[in-house]
C-alpha cells in the first residue's frame, strides 16, 4: 500500500503544480507561477531521493545476503563473458578511431551555424520596418499592457485608493 501511496500523491502533485505554473505564466502572475515552479522541482527532487534511496537499499540488502547466496553470484559473474560495450567506441584511449571525434563536433558546429543563421534571417524579414511594422505589430498584442503591469489609470475605483491627506 505504502508502494503506492508516495508515488500518488507525488503525481498528484507535480500534475497540479505544473498545469498551476503555466496558468499563472499566462495571467502574468509571476511570484504565484515562481512558487509553482518551486514546488514541482522540489517534488522531483523527492521522487529522484526516494528511488535512489529504495535502489540502495536493494543493493544492501544483496549485499547483506548469506555467504553461500554470496558465493553464487560471484561465480555466476565470473563464469560470464565479457560483455563488450559499442557505446563510446571512439573514446578509448589506445586512439584507434579517435579522430572522428573532432569532424563529429566540427559538423554538429556547422548545423548549428546554419540553423542559427536561418533563425536570423527569418527574424529579420518578419521584424518588419516603421513604414511596414510587419509580423512584430500583430505579435505586440501578446505583450503587457501599455501602462504596464500596475497602471490603474482606467480602474473606477483608483480614486477610492488612494492614500487620503490629513484635513
């Protein structure tokens, strides 16, 4: 039951939190979306130390096992072939297919660059000019308000608020 338990109310609420978070960005209410922010990472967190926790305790409990289960299980390791891995082949220190590290890193460089340079280009055939506001205008309306985010000057109750001077 206690399997299950932590695992629920853990995704109860890092889906709370998150859906909270993003409706708050949309209504420009940063401190409240900052604190929803907060609280999902920090459920992440403890989701991250209570599996690492449960994996170390398996691990200690195996190593905790009778001397003969002990024994088992290092024969059966010896007895088993060297796995060899494919991951990273290039790595390895005796340099026998090292060179294809750098025209790798070289090449994800020049994708890079060229997506970079597309972005720029497309930014600035779509800022537009002050003759043509182009895409920029319509994507203004997205932005705060024009006062900013405090300006109170069409708010009725703006008289009503402010502090009153001693007669």
């Amino acid at each position: 039951m206690r399997r299950f338990v932590v695992p629920g109310i853990a995704a109860i609420t890092l889906i709370g939190s998150g859906a909270y978070f993003f409706v708050y960005l949309y209504r420009w209410e940063w401190n409240r979306a900052l604190t929803s922010g907060v609280i999902f990472i920090a459920v992440e967190v403890m989701l991250v130390g209570v599996t690492l926790w449960q994996r170390i305790g398996r691990l200690a409990a195996t190593a905790q096992a009778s001397p003969e289960r002990r024994r088992r299980i290092e024969a059966r390791l010896r007895e088993a072939p060297p796995q060899r891995t494919a991951v990273f082949d290039w790595l390895r220190p005796d340099g026998s297919s090292a060179p294809v590290f750098i025209p790798i890193l070289m090449g994800a460089g020049l994708l890079l660059s060229g997506l970079a340079w597309v972005v720029e280009r497309l930014a600035r055939a779509t800022a537009g000019s002050a003759a043509d506001p182009g895409v920029a205008a319509t994507m203004a309306r997205l932005g705060p308000p024009p006062g900013g985010l405090l300006d109170d000057s069409a708010d009725p109750l703006r008289l009503l608020r402010q502090p009153t001077s001693p007669r």
